[in-house]
C-alpha cells in the first residue's frame, strides 16, 4: 500500500510538470509580438502576444514594446532582443569564409 502512494506521487509530479500551469509567465520566453491590447476587467493589465500566447508585462515595457520586435522573457525581467524591421546580427552561413584544407 505504502509502495502504491509512492508511486502514485512519483506520477503526479512527473505529470505536474508536463500540464502547462495557470501561471504560465515563470517560463522562459523568446518570440515575436504579435499583438498588445490592454484588458481592464480586474483593474488594467498590459498583454502582449508572443507565439499565439499572451502575456502579462509591466506599463513601462508595454509602452516601449511594438507589435513585430523580438522580445525574451526569462522568468525575471521582459526585455526587446530585436526591433521590428532592424536588420538580424546573425550573419548567414554562406556568407562566413570556408575553412582552408590543411596540409
């Protein structure tokens, strides 16, 4: 019986962190803003909308914030990894020289 509940816990646990949570903001988050709008049903909240998923975030970042920038969250503090229409720091593959056989 004891075995059973041990088992039975070890289940709830692994499926715990499978379910996603109410509170899906403690999870690291890299996208695109898609949208932002304001929701005023319990006082004003501030979402944006990053791969389909909204958002809760600050006054201050929402108004820096513009729908199409790249933004990271994690876990912590919302921040803008890329503005909308700025050219990517990534240099693409062919571009970079080709190694030089060695002898």
């Amino acid at each position: 019986m004891k075995a059973l509940a041990v088992v039975a816990s070890l289940l709830l646990v692994v499926f715990a962190d499978l379910i996603p949570s109410c509170e899906s903001q403690s999870r690291v988050v890299l996208g695109w803003v898609e949208d932002k709008y304001i929701e005023s049903e319990a006082g004003t909240l501030y979402v944006i909308v990053v791969d389909r998923a909204p958002y809760y975030v600050p006054y201050p970042f929402y108004q820096d914030v513009k729908v199409g920038d790249k933004v990271r969250y994690d876990g912590r503090k919302w921040e803008i990894v890329q503005r909308r229409g700025e050219p990517s720091r990534l240099v693409p593959i062919e571009l970079l020289p080709s190694p030089s056989p060695s002898p």
